[in-house]
C-alpha cells in the first residue's frame, strides 16, 4: 500500500524519501502501524510532535493502534506556540 | 540580588521625577516585571477608572533577570489598565529597551497623571529628564522618532520606546513600539501612553547588573544555555521564526480564516514560511531575509524582512524598499488568512506599518477582518470606507487600512475603535471575534478546546500566550482534561513572565532549570512549589482586579461563532467549543465559586485576602 506523507516545521536531519517540501510516498505491507511509520522516519525526539492520519488528530496513545490504509495521508508537525 | 531596588516615578501633572526605593518585600513576593508591576497597579489605582483617563498608571518593569546575562533575559513589561478591553493588560516585549532600563539602574518606571503638553522621557543611569515632544517628535512615526532622539542626545546607543500616530490619537489597540520592530503589544498600553501625553521614553545605561551568588549563577546559566541552544524548537524558531506555525494550524483546520468563517485557508501556500524564503522573479531576493535576536537571546526568532520593489503598495515609497522587521506568526495570520488575503508582500507591507505607526497587528488584522465582514453583509458600504471596496481577499484594502489607521484617517478611525465597538457600532456584534473585548489570536477554538478555555479565562481577553495546551490540542479534541491544563499553565506562565526572560526558552526549560537561576540571581531558596504558587496568586491578583473593574464570569465567554456554528473543515469538523463544560471544573480547581470569585479560603491560601 502506498502513504503519503507530510512532514511540517521539521528540523535536522530530513529522513530519507521526504523531499524538500516535507513530502514523501512510502510503500509499506499490509498492517503498517502509525507508530511503525513514525519510528521508520526517525525524527527528533527533543520535543513531541503530533499526527494527523487523512486529517484527524491521532493522539500519542492510540498510535500503536492505528493501522494505515492504502491511499493514507499522514501529517506530522510539532506542537508549536505562535509569538 | 539581581532587583536593582529603585524605581523612577514621574508626575507628569506636576512634571516632576522622583527616585523611590523599590518595595523589597513585594518584590521578594511578586518576582519581578508582571507580577510584580500588577502589585503596583493593583495598589495605586481604582480598577473602575477609565484607562484614558489621568487616574490611570502606566508601568514598565522588568524582572530580576532582565540584563544579567541570562538567556533571554532582555524582556520588560508594560501594565496598566487596558483601553481596547477595560481589562488589566499586561504586555511584554524584548528588544534591547527594557534591558537598558535595568542597565541604568532601575527595576520600573511608573508614569501617572497626564501631561499638560506632549513630552518624552529620557533616561541615562541617574540622569532621568522629562523634555518637549510639540514641533519636533509629536505626530512623528515610531521610527523617525527613534532617529531624531538619537541625533538630538547625540546618543546612538539610546534605546527607544515610541508611540505612532495611532497611540496619539488613543486608537484602542495602540501599542508601544521599542527598536523599531518589538512591541508590548496588546491590549491598547500605546493609547494609555498617548492619553498622558507622552511620546517616548528612551533609555540608555551602563551601571550593570549585580546577582545574589555569582558562582551559582554562572553554573545555572550556563547548565540551561547548553540545554537551550540545541533544542529543536530553537533551531527551528531561529531558521524559520514563528511564522512556520502556519502550515500546522492550516493542516490542523485552527487557522482563522476570513474572520473565523473557515478554519482553512485557500492561499496559505502563498503566504506560509517557504513563501517567504523562496527567491522572488523581481530581484531574486526572499521576502525573509535573515533573523534577529533580542537582548541576550540565543533562539533569535524575529525576522528581518524586505518588500518586493516591484508590488504595489510601495511604489513611490523609497523608504520601504529596505530591510524591515518582518512577519511572525500572529502577524501573518491576522493580515493574510483572517482577512483572505493571500499576498505576502501586501502582509509584510501592513506589518511593517504596524511597527511603524504603533498598532497591534492582531488586533489591526482582525479589526479589519470584522469591517470586511461588516462590508460584506452591507452593514458598511462604500460610503463609510470613502469608496474602498473592503472586501475580503482585497491586498489592496488591507494596505490603505493600514495606513488609514495607523494615520486615523477617515474610516481607519472607526477600524481604530477595535472589532468588539466597531461591530456594535455597525448593529453585528457577533462579528466581533473578541474575548473581554480583545481580538483573537491566530487560534480557532473548535478545534482546539483547551485554548478555547484559556481565551475565554485569560485575564487580558483573548490571549494565546497567557494558556499553553497546544501539545494537548494537538492531540485530542475533547474536553477532558483541559480544565487541569490551562489553569496549570496559566499559572507557570504568570511566574514565568515575572523573571525577565522570554517564554519561548520554556520550549526547552523546565520550571526547576528556570528557578535555579532565578535563585542564584536574588536568592530566598526558591523552589519550584513555590515559583509556581507564585503564579497562582499573580493570577488571582489580576482577576481581583477585573472584578474590581466590574467583570463577571459572564465575561469568561467566547463568540458565538465559536460556541454555535461548527467548524467548517479540518480536524475539528463538525465541532463548536465546548466551553460550557470546561469552565465549572476550571473554577473548581482553581478554588473559585461557580460564579468564578476566588473564595476566601483561596485568597487566604494564596495570601491575598
């Protein structure tokens, strides 16, 4: 199955298959977790950051539960304040 | 201790400068800057005066570890009674101004009365001198009189704090402008200002800093700079600046758009960060050009900005095709999404009037956002607006809005008025996105519950910076919980902005790294029990004060907007804001009545009965 995903407001290193914009489609088996696809893009662990799967807010708990289907789109920000 | 333990107070009525001894005992109480200056406040005026009036106080205090070298340590506050909400206002800025106050040699300066004629302050370590502003600053922009006070004093080093037209002519949400781009920005402290008659108080000092245990100091600051400089917040606040919040609240669907009728923005790849770092076809620059820090700061979130010199709102103006203070988040989203405006040149241009002319650009944007509403529904036509076509998307109306209110001409002084007097004005009060009659944030509430609840509670009216529950809201769109969240950071957050240093190293500090150099520098064994306690009390000593000033929790409400119509698209399709579940717990746990007065028992337990 094929996921789309949307890194915003990262820093550091950008994981590989994430273009300049953010922007990476990833190919994964059947069965791939939330949480499987955020460890594989090893991002920074100095700060939270939050996940949208198709645009609904997926807490932290429920990541390891949340399986993802073909045609998915996962967004990943930190939780930022504005200034 | 790091309190330089002295405060200027001028009668401007009598026109005298006095030194008084700083009061040790609130100090050691109230920290410093916001706790502190609301101590101030809160005993030297009735709270049911009018803030334009002479029996209003006009305070700027900085915190004990304002100019000791702590990192971002460079930060000062204005308090007073605020004009745009009738509210305590509370607002803090950085730059280089209130570091120079504390160089000089004093913790506050407290400015009573009014004027008979404008004036403006200068403040050279002991030397403090009240001296004419008619026929040479008065009617002048933020930045000329930045420009003439120095070459007047002969003083490049003189560190200015202005007010614009705007302020002079008491817009409601005026702010006080230091360093050309920083700005204690909400709540209208530039009107109280300009109500006094006064346009400008420049400070310059070199006697120093003194901390409480040199050695302790040193080990603790140095411990939070090396925790602070890596942190990721920092790099990105630093790269990207607070603007990159943009594309999260358009992802999340709380990205007020179009005076809260969409939480989603068409055009927010236009106006978003890689916009603005991307090298335009003109001159092949980038609207950001670079960062800037304040005093002492190390995270280095302000922007340096130019204007496309081939855009229209600076043709045949040379004196904006240069470097400028350019757009953080909260500007950004209130003179791009919250008025459909998808130029980012046009945004840069109004911010940079803002700076200019002394306004608050959330308040401006969204006061213009609600006349554009206003426009829209035919409650205001060509007639009013002079022939502007004010409609929403409209670049070019943004542009002349600015410089009509900046410059209170014809209908800029209506949009002066703030969004809560300019609906009521015009019969639609519920197109004012306001809270205690201040403008929202770049926050819509349907999606994020718990900021709701922190607009609806803040003691200056709607505030992102007085509640963080983001990282909650971000998460869940509930109710659970958030009560806890918002009166526990409302609390941190009171005591923070009493110390001096800037909320944003709380992306990467705790309390307790915090605490430990706010104890090395004045001592008393801080803890942080205490600290935080601390800001409990500072925060019941503002609501005391807005119930004095007649508030009830009648005002701990939002728009209807928020509270009836559901949002739109985005993570929070389909709700409103819950906050009529919320507010009962939060009364409860922060010990108040179901009618939100602090009970006794509270007062007594925090010492303020």
């Amino acid at each position: 199955m094929r996921i789309a995903v949307h890194l915003i407001s990262q820093v550091g290193k950008r994981p590989a298959g994430i273009d300049d914009n953010g922007q990476g489609t990833f190919e994964f088996p059947d069965g791939k977790t939330l949480s499987g696809l955020l460890a594989g893009l090893s991002l920074r662990t100095d700060e939270p950051f939050m996940a949208l799967v198709n645009g609904q807010a997926i807490p932290p708990s429920e990541r390891d539960s949340t399986i993802l289907m073909d045609g998915d789109e996962v967004t990943v920000f930190p939780p930022m304040e504005g200034g | 201790m790091s309190w330089q333990g002295k405060i200027i107070r001028i009668d401007l009525g009598k026109g005298t400068v006095k030194s008084e001894p700083l009061n040790m005992a609130w100090a050691r109480t109230y920290i410093g800057q916001r706790g502190l200056g609301t101590k101030y406040l809160m005993s030297e005026i009735d709270p049911a005066c009018d803030p334009l009036s002479p029996a209003n106080k006009l305070i700027f205090a900085t915190g004990p570890l304002t100019a000791t070298g702590a990192s971002t340590g460079g930060r000062y506050s204005v308090i007073t009674k605020g004009p745009l909400t009738n509210a305590i206002a509370c607002s803090n800025s950085g730059g280089q101004f209130g570091a120079y106050l504390k160089l000089a040699g004093w913790d506050m300066l407290i400015l009573e009365g009014k004027s008979p004629k404008p004036v403006y302050i200068v403040v050279e370590n002991e030397d403090v001198r009240i001296l004419p502003a008619d026929g040479f600053i008065w009617g002048k922009t933020v930045w000329e009189t930045e420009d003439m006070i120095r070459a007047k004093h002969q003083n490049p080093e003189l560190r200015v704090a202005a007010i614009g037209v705007a302020g002079e002519t008491m817009a409601r949400f005026a702010c006080i402008v230091n360093d050309r781009d920083r700005a204690a920005g909400r709540s209208g402290v530039g009107a109280v200002m300009g109500s006094k008659n006064v346009k400008a108080i420049a400070t310059f000092g070199n006697i120093g800093t003194k901390v409480a245990d040199g050695k302790a100091f040193l080990k603790a600051t140095r411990a939070a700079m090396d925790k602070l400089n890596p942190h990721a917040a920092r790099e990105r606040l630093s790269k990207r600046g607070t603007h990159s919040m943009l594309d999260v609240t358009h992802a999340y669907g709380s990205l007020p758009t179009n005076n809260c009728r969409a939480v989603q923005f068409d055009g927010a790849g236009k106006v978003n960060v890689a916009a603005a770092q991307k090298p335009r076809r003109s001159d092949g620059r980038a609207s950001s050009q670079t960062n800037k820090a304040c005093f002492a700061c190390s995270i280095g979130c302000g922007r340096i900005a130019t204007i496309d010199p081939e855009h229209f709102s600076i043709k045949d103006k040379p004196q904006y095709k240069t470097s400028l203070g350019g757009l953080e988040y909260e500007s950004i989203y209130a003179l791009a999404p919250m008025c459909g405006v998808d130029d980012l040149d046009a945004a840069t241009y109004a911010s940079a009037l803002c700076n200019e002319h002394g306004m608050d650009p959330i308040s401006f944007g969204a006061s213009v956002a609600a006349a554009m509403e206003l426009f829209d529904v035919g409650a205001i036509t060509l007639k009013e607006t002079g022939g502007i076509e004010l409609k929403f998307g409209s670049a070019e109306a943004l542009c002349w809005a600015a410089e009509a209110t900046g410059t209170a001409q014809g209908f800029g002084k209506e949009i002066g008025l703030g969004a809560k007097r300019l609906t009521e004005k015009y019969g639609h009060p519920e197109f004012a996105m306001c809270v205690k009659g201040q403008e929202f944030p770049g926050y819509d509430v349907r999606a994020m519950q718990g900021m709701g609840l922190g607009y609806a509670t803040s003691n200056r009216g709607a505030c992102h910076l007085r509640a963080s529950p983001f990282v909650d809201d971000f998460a869940h769109i509930r109710t659970e919980g958030k009560a806890e969240i918002v009166k526990k950071s409302q609390d941190r957050i009171a005591a923070w902005d009493s110390t001096g240093v800037c909320l944003f190293s709380g992306n990467a500090w705790d309390v307790s790294d915090l605490v430990a150099q706010l104890d090395a520098s004045i001592g008393g064994g801080w803890t942080a029990e205490q600290f935080l306690e601390t800001g409990e009390k500072i925060w019941n000593m503002e609501r005391l004060f807005n119930m004095k000033a007649g508030f009830t929790a009648a005002d701990d409400t939002l728009p209807k907007r928020m509270l009836e119509t559901p949002a739109p698209s985005g993570a929070g399709k389909g709700k409103v804001n819950e906050l009529k579940v919320m507010l009962p717990e939060y009364y409860e746990l922060r010990g108040w009545t179901k009618d939100g007065e602090p009970t006794t028992q509270t007062l007594s337990r925090l010492g303020l009965a």
